[in-house]
C-alpha cells in the first residue's frame, strides 16, 4: 500500500528524465519557486492528455500568481516531448522510466474499477466529447495520477490522488492553495 503524502509534509525529491534524456531533479523544480506537479498515467492516456489541455489553459493564470507547472509521465522523453509540446507547450513535462518519483509521491496503480470503472466511462465519454483520443500507451497503463502544489521550501501544500482514471482535481482547489502561498522572500 503507498501512503498518500498530506499537505506540510516535505515533497520527496527523485531523478526523472527531461524532453532531451538529460537526468534531472524533481527539487529543482521548486527550489525556483511554487510548483503545480502532475503524475501522469501514462504520455497516451485520454485523460492525461485532457490534463495536460487543461494546464495548458489555466497557466497563465498560474504563471501570474508565481507558479511554475510540470507534468511526470511514464514513457520515454521523445513522448513528453511529443505530448506536451502539442498539448501543453508551457508545462514542463519529465518523465519517469523507473516510477521511482511515482513511488516516492505514494503514487499507486489502480484496480479494475479504477481504470474501467462506471466513473471511467463516463470520464472517457466527456473527454471524447470534448476532441481528446486515446493514444499509444507508454509505460505503466495501470497507474493512477495525482497533483500536488509544492512551495519554494518543498513543503507540499496541496495534495490531490485522483480515486479513478479521469479524476482530476478542481482548479478552485487548486487556486485555493496558491492563494495560500507566502511569497517568495
């Protein structure tokens, strides 16, 4: 059983790879500022792609209020190049070949219902109604995403484990917790 981080607790770091195969570290992310950090399922998932859409068209927003955005995914970093660049050109995506940082964050894969659910389908159908396909798979298809808000000390101010495939938190939520954010000193 992986245990779910809570807000106060400190962000654990891990090596993931960026778009170009370079090693990299999850910390400096933060260590430049507020965090917006999302767990893929996987670079060819409906719903991560819908994801991704949606950061892309609330980082503005993030972005005025300090706030970088990132995006782990399990593939190979030709795939977060492909996926983000047309999907969410000012997230910065990694990805995670090991699931070493999926681990560390009490990142789980999901059961049959989770991934095949009465809530999946549903999802699936929205997401498909709004243009989004399913592509390739990349990685482990049975993992289940989350996405935390990470101060610049690396302390975890929000803290979300999506319950199914397509459960993505609400953007109140989201705002809610940056507007709670001390500002960098």
């Amino acid at each position: 059983m992986h245990k779910h981080l809570q807000p106060g607790q400190p962000a654990p770091n891990a090596t993931v790879l960026d778009i170009n195969g370079q090693p990299f570290q999850l910390a400096t992310l933060w260590q430049s500022g507020p965090v917006l950090l999302s767990f893929l399922r996987h670079f060819g998932c409906i719903f991560c792609r819908q994801w991704l859409a949606q950061l892309e068209q609330h980082h503005a927003e993030l972005q005025a209020a300090g706030v970088q955005l990132a995006a782990v995914g399990l593939g190979e970093p030709k795939h977060a190049q492909r996926y983000c660049g047309q999907l969410a050109p000012n997230v910065t995506c990694v990805v995670n070949v090991t699931k070493e940082a999926y681990t560390a964050f009490g990142i789980a894969r999901g059961n049959l219902t989770q991934l095949a659910g009465p809530s999946v389908i549903l999802n699936a159908a929205k997401a498909t109604a709004q243009g989004f396909t399913q592509g390739l798979a990349t990685g482990d298809t049975h993992m289940i995403g989350g996405t935390f808000v990470i101060d610049q000390h690396g302390i975890i101010r929000f803290a979300h484990y999506d319950a199914h495939a397509g459960d993505h938190p609400e953007f109140s939520e989201i705002f809610r917790a940056v507007k709670e954010l001390q500002p960098v000193a």
